[in-house]
C-alpha cells in the first residue's frame, strides 16, 4: 500500500517545517517505510475535508486515514510492528510525558525565538491568517512576542534535562534513536528550517546530538531546505 504524508509547506513548497509533520517522517524512516509527501498550506483547509480535519500531519495509508501526530506514530507502530517507535505499556507511557513536556515546555521556548523568522518563512497567502490566528492565542503582536534572548533562557532551561541524559547516551533512547527522539527532533528541525540564527551554542550537547540526528536513517533529513537556502 502507497503511504501518503500531508505535509506543510512554506514560501517555497520545498520548504517543510512543521514540527509535527518532521515526527512523523521520522518515525516512517526508522520503520524503513517509503512514502511520498503532499505539499500542504495552512489555509488549504478543503484539501483535508476527506480526513475531517484541518491540520497537519494526515497520514493516508491505503485506506486507513490517520490524523494527529502522536497517533500516527502509534498507528505505525501497530500496523508495522517491527522496529517499535513508542512501544508498549511503561514505554508508551514514558514517549506520552515526553510529548507533554516537548508541546508545553520546548516548543513555546522556541517560538519566542523564530516567531518572526517562521512568518518570514510562511507562504505570503498564509501571512495573514497565521498572525491572525497566533496573535489571538498569544494576545499580543508577532513582533511582541518574538524575543529571542528570552526564548533562548527558556529552552535552556527546559532542556537541562536532555543534556543530562545526552552525557551518558547518544540518544535520547539509547545508543539508537526512537520516538522520544524524533518527538524532541521535530521540534529541534522547527527551528533548524526557518532561523536564521542558531537556537542552541555550537557544540552543546543538544546541537551534537540535533547533527547525529540529521545523519540517521540514511540522512532522512540531512538534505533538507532551510531559508538560509533561498
């Protein structure tokens, strides 16, 4: 069965940002899975009626349409079994913290970093409804809220953790990647594709293991565009 990944795309359609599309493509790469991409713009919103949803990822998998991020990787993991992303039982558990702590923690520090990169990168069509959108979640301007030196203090801190365990371990997972990986990578490729500035200092931990990262899987996703590219 042909595996179909819908996935946001910016300014230019090669460009893939999403940190929630970058979980997914990883998990399909550590199963060995091929599959092709959809590009995919944040008010193209009838191109997903078929899944009932309005966001991305949506993975269609012959017949089996599956949307969330999270789910799909769980998904695959039932579906193809061999090579577990999130596993079972106590590791499933532990992958569900691990997304808490990456959503609530990670990526909102990151944000503070790239908001303004991130509207750079967005397709013109999509400028308006995304500023829209996020500066009612936010209650302030864009601009407001980007304050990189601010982000930078908090995705410190909450990353203190990651380096602790990146010490004694190549991965997060171990001494091979998995779904508690690919869920901080995701995130970590958010930022790589659209900054125009470093996120975290050369040679941190965090960015040793960010470019082991970008090496797995035959290079998954070392060929990726980033704006810095354009």
């Amino acid at each position: 069965m042909a595996i179909k990944l819908y996935d946001l795309c910016g300014r230019d359609e090669r460009l893939r940002f999403s940190p929630y599309c970058w979980r997914v493509c990883m998990a399909l790469a550590h199963k060995g899975l091929e599959f092709t991409t959809v590009a995919w713009r944040f008010k193209d919103k009838q191109a997903l009626a078929f899944a009932d949803y309005d966001k991305v990822p949506v993975l269609c998998d012959g017949d089996q349409v599956v949307t969330d991020s999270f789910a799909i990787m769980r998904y695959l993991d039932k579906a193809y079994p061999e090579a577990p992303v999130l596993g079972e039982g106590a590791s499933y558990q532990r992958a569900l913290l691990f997304k808490y702590l990456v959503e609530r923690s990670v990526n909102p520090a990151l944000f503070r970093i790239i908001a303004m990169d991130l509207f750079a990168a967005i397709h013109p069509d999509d400028q308006d409804y995304f500023r829209e959108s996020r500066e009612a979640r936010f209650g302030c301007t864009l601009e407001e809220f980007h304050q990189p030196e601010q982000g930078k203090q908090q995705l410190n801190q909450a990353l203190a953790p990651v380096r602790d365990l990146l010490r004694d371990s190549a991965f997060l997972d171990g001494d091979a990647p998995s779904g508690a990986d690919y869920l901080l990578f995701g995130s970590m490729m958010w930022a790589h594709v659209v900054s125009t500035q470093a996120v975290v200092e050369p040679g941190d931990l965090i960015d040793e293991w960010f470019k082991r990262m970008l090496n797995v899987h035959d290079g998954a996703a070392s060929q990726a565009l980033t704006v810095r590219e354009l």
